[in-house]
C-alpha cells in the first residue's frame, strides 16, 4: 500500500491500490489442483483383485494399515512387491521394527481375489498370525461402489457371520 508524502499540498503522485491481483493466486491453485489429479490414482495399491462384496460398514483408521494381497494366479503382494509367503513374515516383522516405540501395531489388511480359493487366503492368514501379528483383517468390495471395507477375521472355532454394526478386526 502506498503512502502519500505530500501531506496535503496539491495532487499526490501516490494513491492507495484498491484492488486486488488474483491472478497468482488462480495460477498456484491450478498448479496444485493438476499435482492432486496426477498423484491420486497412484495412492491406491496396484495389484489388481476383483474383491468379493459385502454389506459391512467401513473401520476408522487411525494409520495406514499393510496390505497384503492375494492375485488371481495366488501369488502373495506385500504393499505392491511380490513375496514368497516364506519370507512375509520376516519382512512384516521388520516393518514392525522400523515403528517408532510405544506406536499402537498396524492394522493387516488381507485382499484376495475372489476367483482364488478360500484356502489360499486363510494360508496366509494364518502365516501372519503365526508371526504373531494380531490385527489382521480381510477386505471386501461394498457392492454400491463404494470403497473396500475391513471385515474381521474370524477366530478358529468361532461363527463365520460378522456381528452387527460397525466390524473390528478380531484379535487371533
């Protein structure tokens, strides 16, 4: 804002702006709005699975969780790098190490397709709860298109039916 120096000696050269430039605005909105579209789609995990459907309300998440899926041909993808189901539970553990101490454990989230077999999935489910891993829990798609969603994973022994309301992964 400019200052008039005349103190009220004839026409001052300097008149306060009154207006306002938005055009460095719109260009810096515009940037980001191009960065957001171009970076949103490789947010998701990139192996792709059909997902089974189901009527389960989605999990409040706190930090991201680990995904692990199973493809159509039944190889095993931690995150989007494919592991031999030898050696998920070593690299699971050491994504465990690198948390910092006293950090709640991440969720496990397991995707599998559905033309896989069912015993491929509990397979590895079972390898990670063996690794001693608690908070595992199986993805399925809702089927009005909205986002996959956590279905808890049953106990040994206990019903296959998910309770009522809202599903939190059971502890194995």
């Amino acid at each position: 804002m400019a200052v008039s120096l005349n103190a009220g000696r004839g026409r001052s050269r300097y008149r306060p702006m009154a207006e306002i430039n938005v055009t460095p605005l719109v260009d810096v909105m515009l940037v980001l709005l191009i960065i957001f579209m171009v970076a949103a789609p490789l947010m998701t995990v990139g192996v792709p699975v059909d997902l089974p459907k189901t009527q389960a309300s989605a999990l409040n998440q706190d930090n991201e969780p680990i995904t692990i899926t199973v493809n159509p041909e039944g190889k095993i993808f931690l995150q989007e790098t494919e592991v031999p189901i030898e050696n998920l539970v070593a690299q699971l553990q050491a994504i465990a190490r690198e948390q910092p101490e006293g950090a709640p454990e991440r969720r496990i989230f397991v995707r599998g397709d559905k033309a896989i077999s069912y015993g491929r999935v509990m397979e590895v489910m079972g390898t990670i709860s063996s690794g001693g891993f608690s908070k595992v829990a199986l993805l399925a798609e809702q089927p009005a298109g909205r986002p996959a969603t956590a279905v808890p994973a049953a106990r040994p022994g206990a019903p296959a039916t998910p309770p009522a309301g809202r599903p939190q992964p059971a502890p194995r």
